[in-house]
C-alpha cells in the first residue's frame, strides 16, 4: 500500500519516514491507520502532480476515515484537485462539504472565494455585469470569513475587499 515516491526531495522523505513511524506507534485502530496512510499517499501523488492518483488515495482514504474533522481535510484536498484541473463547479462542492465539516476552514473559504472572483472576471469580460457583481459580491463573503478566522492572512483580498467598497477596515470585527 505505500506509495513509491519518485520525488527525491528529502522533506517529502523526512515527512514519508516520520508517518510510517507515527503510524506504528499510534493508538488508532487499523482503519484508522489505513485511512491515514491513502491520505498520506494522496498528498505525496499530489504534490507531484499525479492528481489521477491522489484522487484514488483520497477516495480512499474518505471511504475509511470516519472523523469529520479529518475526513474535512480529505474533502478539502480534493477540492484543490479538481481546482488546479479547472472543475470549478466540483472544486465547489467538495470544499463546501469540507466547511460542512468543518466550519474553521478559512483555505477552503479562500479557494470558493477566489473561484467566485474568477467567474466575477469572466462575466466582467463579456460584460454580463449582473452576474459579475453577484459573483464579487459572493467572493467578498467568503473572504470575509476567511479573513475573520485568519485575520493576518488573505491581505490581498483585503485589500481588493476595500479597493472595492466591500470592506471597511473595522467591519470584520
């Protein structure tokens, strides 16, 4: 079941080494450990790319993992997965389903936002300003959230949010 890593950095390794170490020494029962172990493997496959086989790690490691909290980070990654392949309307549901889970998630706020500002731009250019506005308007709460959880992170959303009218600098608190 471990993964064959083909990337030689060494803090992929280090953090490889000290897993299967946590795994052996941890008091957790053997579905536990096993969901852990697709979940690391799904990291590791996405981090070089291999999103095919991240995604199979994670469904794993979803169909096995019965914590919310820890099932939420699954979702989460899975999320980023069809994100970076353009599946916009999946990389929704799925952190939507993390937040579900785990509402103190501002990464996962962050990304719907910047997916929402995104389909914001492309209705700006082909001027469908109805829509641009709804979708601004819904990436400003979601960075608004994040940022409430994170308030020293998302700085750039900061300022778009008071670039943009959206945000006084005393309205998070």
């Amino acid at each position: 079941m471990p993964r064959f890593q083909k990337n030689d950095n060494f803090i992929d390794k280090t953090f490889t080494v000290l897993a299967d170490i946590v795994l052996k020494v941890l008091p957790a029962s053997k579905q536990e450990k096993e969901a852990f172990s697709y979940y690391r493997d799904g990291m590791s496959a996405q981090s070089e790319g291999e999103y095919a086989e991240a995604l199979e790690n994670y469904y794993e490691a979803l169909r096995l993992e019965e914590d919310p909290y820890d099932r939420s980070y699954i979702l989460y990654n899975i999320g980023l997965i069809y994100a970076s392949n353009g599946e916009y309307i999946k990389a929704l549901e799925y952190y939507h389903q993390a937040l579900d889970l785990n509402s103190r998630l501002p990464p996962a706020l962050n990304n719907i936002a910047v997916i929402y500002h995104y389909q914001g731009v492309k209705a700006s250019e082909k001027k469908d300003l109805e829509t641009a506005r709804t979708m601004f308007d819904k990436a400003a709460e979601y960075w608004k959230q994040a940022i409430r959880l994170a308030p020293n992170n998302y700085i750039e959303a900061q300022n778009w949010l008071k670039t943009t009218g959206r945000m006084s600098s005393d309205s998070l608190y």
